[in-house]
C-alpha cells in the first residue's frame, strides 16, 4: 500500500502571476468552507456541493506518482487538490491512499482532502481508470466465492458487487484511520506517524464529512457510506458526521431490495444519497439484466439539458451486448448521420461531462468565461467537396433495405450519404 501526502498549496501558488488581480470568478465559491460545514442533511442535495464533489470525482483521475517520491511529507502537486484551491478550498490537505494487486483485481486510489480550519473532509474514490485492463475486470467481477455481505444495521444482510467491494476493503483499513485523525480536528499527515488513536470530539466540533466518487468511484463511495451508516463501530463517529454521498455515473451495487434496506436505517444515522446520471450514460444500467437482477438505491437525478429528480430508479439494461455497443456508439457518434443510432454511448459517461453538467455557469478554473457549454451555439463543420476528378462508384448495384435494414430509423437525407458510404466500404 503507498500512502502519500500532497503538497499544501494557496492561491498565490495557483495563480503566480495574477496575485495582485482581483477576480469575480477566482476563487469559483467564496466562503466554500464556510457553506459545506454548515449545510446539514435536510439542506442537501445543493448545487454548490454537487459541483464541488463533480470536479473531485473527475479529478481523482490525475496521477499521484509524484506524491509518493517522498510520503512521509506533503510534497508533489495533486490534480484533485489543486483544483479545490481553485474552487475554494486553498491550504487543504490531501492524504492519498493506494493498493494495487492485479492478481486480485484490485486498483484502489482514495483520497481524503482535509480544508484549511478543517471544518470539512470529503471522502473521495477515484473510479474506473479506462486505460486500465484491470479497473474493467473488477467491474465486470460480480459474482465470487468470497463474502460480500453489508449488514444494514442488524436488520438484513446484502451481498454487494463483490469486484467493488473488494477494492473497497483493500484500503478501508487506512482510510478509516486517516478518518479518526480527520474527525479529531487534527492533520491528516498525523495519521502516518506512530501515535495513539486521538480522542473523540463532542458531536458539535465534528467537522463535516462528504463522500463522492464517479463510475466504480461512486460505487465503492455508496458502500462505504453504508457502512458509515449502520456499522456500530463507525455510525457513532463517522455515521453522524456524514452530511451527504453523491455520486456520478454510479453502477449498481446490490441485489433488488438494498434500497428497502437503506430506508430502514436509524434516522440519526440514515445520510441522504445521491446518485446522478448523465443522458445515456450506460453505466448506471450495470450490471445488465443477464448477469443477474441489480438495483439502485438514494435519491436519482437525470440530466437532459437540466438535473431533474426521477420518480424511479433506472433500469438494468437487457443485456450486456447493450455495453458493448456503447464503446462502439463513441466513434460512430462522430459522423452526424450515426449521432444517436444506438442507445448507450460511453461518452456520455465521461467525468468532463458531469463536471460541466454541474457547472452553475463557473468553470471549475476559475476563469472569467463562464458560458455554459451546452448553452453555447454549436458551429457546423462544413462538409468537404468531392473533387470532380475523382470519380463515384456506382451505387445501383444493390438494393439499399436489404443491405441496410438499419435505415429504416435513418432520417431521409442520410439515405444518400449511406448508399455512398456502402459502396465505397465494398469495394
């Protein structure tokens, strides 16, 4: 397991050149602090801190490499770290914790970001690393011989996704000792040293404790915050100090009925979850219906031009197959006449997208540009002329239907550009 600590860093160190230059959109939240220690549950789920956790999800993809050169002390810039000065958190800190075991399909990044006056802690899992061979097994391990159960506060057990569970386990030790420096108000690199365990604080001083993360990041963040909140040994502490879970293109965790179950925890104890799915996203419909039944659990909101609250949960998707067109609606979603042709598209699972859906008009920078993308007019690309030297094919050759039976979902005036496309591919 490597543990590191990242380097402390202010608004001057963000901003070497502009320290004197005052700025309406720099930092992105003034007061951050100040707003996410004093939110309690009933105030959530609030865009302020969907933004906030949205920029740490995405952000924990970044390398932490140079962190662990020299752990014992806070050096090396962080990505996710980094940003939180930008957003508002300047002087934070930021313990990394990480376990890689291939052979047991594990790759576990965590982060645990401690503010200035250490009022707040936010708990965040880096999610599915898509150039990682091994990140993509784990996801696809459901079912294994090994426990997998969550008791949800002596009521019911329920076996969770055991690929999640695994990797959550892997570094749950480390972190929950990090979480006790956390929730004592003392430094998170104190964690590190030999040292007796710090002394609880009275309910009041706690500081307020979120947890995020976006695709297998989400899905360990809502089993760790079930755990917070119905294992006794954590509830008392860590469980009350719990003010919300969000996560972002989260997959499904647990069987049909863990949704029943997380209603049932002690209401002292019970933190709102909150999951948050992109258009067509296809991971929220994982695992797929032929692998098993699986289901969603928390409060559920789609985006589609807005974040609206959803009346149920999604559903799985039919089958598996249905994922794997999803990798292949990404390239063909380039071509306009193939925009929208299948279901699912991985690129709408991408974290740049939930970043920008949250965004409330604020670049994650701080820039002055605060345009919201998707309000943006979008410029068409012109469509390049055949040259009259270059001859076309024939395309009479072939009856269209009968080699694109897909068309019939096409528009009329992709007909044309198909049947050239089909002949050129033939021959």
């Amino acid at each position: 397991m490597l543990i590191s600590n990242a380097q402390v860093l202010g608004y001057d160190d963000i901003r070497p050149y502009k320290r004197d230059v005052k700025s309406k959109n720099f930092p992105v939240y003034r007061g951050l602090e100040r707003r996410l220690a004093g939110l309690a549950r009933d105030d959530q789920p609030d865009d302020v801190v969907r933004h906030v956790l949205a920029v740490c999800s995405g952000y924990a993809y970044g390398e932490v490499e140079s962190t662990q050169r020299d752990p014992d002390e806070p050096r090396g810039i962080n990505a996710l770290s980094a940003m939180l000065v930008r957003m508002g958190l300047p002087r934070n800190r930021c313990r990394i914790i990480t376990e890689r075991n291939d052979a047991m399909l594990i790759r576990s990044t965590v982060f645990v970001v401690q503010s200035e006056n250490r009022d707040v802690v936010i708990l965040v899992y880096r999610g599915t690393d898509p150039s990682s061979l091994m990140n993509w097994l784990t996801d696809m391990e459901i079912h294994s011989r090994e426990p997998s159960l969550v008791d949800l506060g002596g009521r019911s057990a329920y076996p969770v996704h055991a690929g999640f569970y695994r990797n959550l386990r892997s570094t749950r030790s480390e972190v929950l000792r990090t979480l006790q420096f956390a929730m004592a108000r003392r430094p998170l690199e104190d964690a590190g040293k030999p040292s007796p365990a710090p002394a609880r604080l009275a309910d009041r001083e706690r500081p307020a404790l979120y947890v995020t993360g976006h695709s297998l990041g989400g899905a360990m963040a809502a089993i760790m915050g079930l755990m917070l909140m119905t294992d006794p040994a954590y509830q008392d502490e860590l469980g009350t100090a719990l003010r919300a879970v969000y996560t972002f293109g989260q997959p499904m965790v647990g069987p049909a009925g863990i949704d029943e179950g997380y209603a049932t925890v002690p209401r002292a104890y019970r933190a709102p979850v909150f999951r948050y799915i992109y258009r067509q996203d296809p991971v929220p419909r994982v695992p797929a219906a032929d692998l098993g039944p699986f289901t969603h659990f928390g409060a559920e909101y789609r985006y589609d031009g807005q974040w609206t609250a959803s009346t149920r949960p999604i559903r799985q998707m039919p089958s598996i197959l249905g994922f794997g067109g999803a990798f292949l609606a990404f390239p063909l979603e380039q071509i306009p006449i193939f925009s929208g042709l299948l279901p699912y598209t991985i690129s709408d699972h991408f974290p740049q997208n939930y970043i920008e859906a949250c965004a409330n008009h604020r670049s994650e920078y701080g820039d002055d540009r605060t345009e919201k993308i998707s309000d943006l007019p979008r410029c068409r690309v012109p469509l390049p002329v055949p040259l009259p030297s270059i001859p076309l094919p024939s395309m009479r050759h072939l009856p269209l239907p009968k080699a694109w039976p897909v068309t019939a979902r096409l528009p009329v005036s992709a007909l044309g550009s198909l049947r050239l496309l089909r002949d050129l591919t033939q021959r």
